[in-house]
C-alpha cells in the first residue's frame, strides 16, 4: 500500500512511521504521496483517536531527498509549481488532520522535516535531536513549510533560523514552541504514550471541536498563502541564484556568492 512509509493502528492510536532509514527519512515524490494518502484515510477512519508521526532510524527527516532535489534543477517553473503544491497539500492535510498528532523526534530534523514537526499538534523529541532550516544555503526560501513553522516558534525567531540557517539544538527548539517536551533517547516512547494518555481522555468530537477552534480563531493556511509560497519556492528553483545554490550542493563546492575571502 505504500512504499516510503508504514502505517499501523493498534488501540486506536494510528502510527505513522517514515521508513527510509538509509536516507535518513529524507522525503521525496513518493513519501508526500504516501503521507497524503495516509493522511485522508486516517482523517476518515473513525476507529483513530490518536495519530503519531515517528520515523525509524537515527534520524526523523533529512529534509528533502537528493535524488528528488536533482530533479528539481531540471523543473521548469510550471512543474515545480506543480510539485511544490503536493508537498504544501500534504502539510495542510497534516495541520488540519481532525485527530490529535503527536510528532516523535530524534536525530535530525532539518528543513521539509522542521515542517512536520511544526504541524503536529504536540512534540516531544529526545535531547539528541537537533533542528536546522538549511534552505538559504541552497539559495532557497523555506516557503511551503513557513507558515506552519512561523505559527509554531513565532515571528522573532523565524527572523533568526530562517535567515542563519543555524543548527539548533531540543532544548533550543523547546524554549521557542517548536517542541513541547524534551527528554533521554530512551525514555521517547514513555513521553509520547504519556502525552496518548492525556488524548485518549479527551472526547474524539471535543478534541476535534477544540482543533477546529484554533484554525479558525487563528488562521494560517488560506488558498492565497498555499498558492503564494507554492509559487515562491517554483521561482526560486528555476532563477539563477536557486539554480547555482543547488549546483554547488551537488558539486560539492562552496555557492558562487560565498566570499571566500570572509571568514566567520
């Protein structure tokens, strides 16, 4: 039924697993397929009180996949866009799933990977988890996950990741709202049935009722924003700066706007 990720449900509590462990979960065509497919069946399947999203491996997500990202620089505009709209509906469908998620994270969660994370409605994440929006290396804007993440740790430090494009570390991404629980690798899955715990207490239709109150009391993804970001990052591919920040990704050779004879 699919092919980058495995999907289990076992007393109502639908997991939701990334199974590329030697792409350390990077996502590509096939995985957003996957999660949006996962995701619709599992929004319809009244049976799931509680969906988690985890991943096996040491790492959450990578972000996107190599071999999807060369295909990228081969895109025109149009197909980009195209592209970048299913990887912005996938996310959508995830903030708006009517069950409660809960995101398990440990290792790296960097870029199209942050995005996931900052659709779950609640994080807990093992203190070896580190974070990094990398898109501004790649002359690249974080643009389909944006809205997402900018709800989720705020105006002021989006200012900040966004534009370094620093690592950071749990506890960093604790103290801005990103995550809301941090503790030992080992100690992961007892926070996570914790926080089910608490879930399954709750009323399916309250708590769905109690989701639906926060987007339309604080309302992020509008048709105007979905399209607007889908249409920045389709740009951004196949302009000049995109294009020689993605090649020299490749290449393995510093980007041509580096000066190389500034040192930090």
């Amino acid at each position: 039924m699919f092919q980058n990720i495995t999907v289990t449900i076992s007393d109502h509590v639908a997991r939701v697993c990334l199974n590329r462990p030697e792409k350390h979960n990077a996502f590509n065509e096939v995985t957003i397929a996957d999660l949006t497919k996962a995701f619709h069946q599992l929004a319809a399947d009244d049976s799931v009180r509680v969906v988690v999203l985890e991943s096996t491996g040491r790492s959450f997500s990578a972000g996107g996949d190599l071999a999807w990202m060369k295909k990228m620089v081969n895109y025109s505009e149009a197909e980009n866009h195209e592209d970048s709209r299913r990887l912005a509906q996938m996310l959508k469908l995830l903030n708006e799933l009517p069950k409660p998620t809960i995101g398990r994270v440990q290792g790296a969660a960097y870029g199209g990977g942050v995005g996931l994370v900052a659709c779950c409605d609640i994080v807990v994440a093992a203190e070896d988890a580190n974070f990094c929006l990398s898109e501004v290396r790649l002359g690249l804007s974080p643009a389909t996950i944006s809205p997402y993440v900018i709800h989720a740790m705020g105006v002021n430090h989006a200012r900040r990741y966004f534009l370094t494009a620093e690592k950071f570390t749990a506890k960093d991404a604790e103290k801005i709202g990103l995550v809301h629980e941090v503790c030992k690798m080992k100690e992961l899955d007892q926070q996570v049935d914790r926080f089910i715990g608490y879930l399954m207490a709750g009323g399916p239709e309250a708590l769905a009722g109690c989701k639906n109150l926060i987007y339309i009391t604080e309302p992020m993804v509008n048709d105007e924003i979905f399209d607007r970001t889908a249409q920045q990052i389709a740009r951004q591919r196949t302009e000049a700066e995109g294009q020689e920040g993605l090649s020299s990704f490749f290449e393995k050779r510093k980007a041509k706007w580096i000066d190389e004879s500034v040192t930090h």
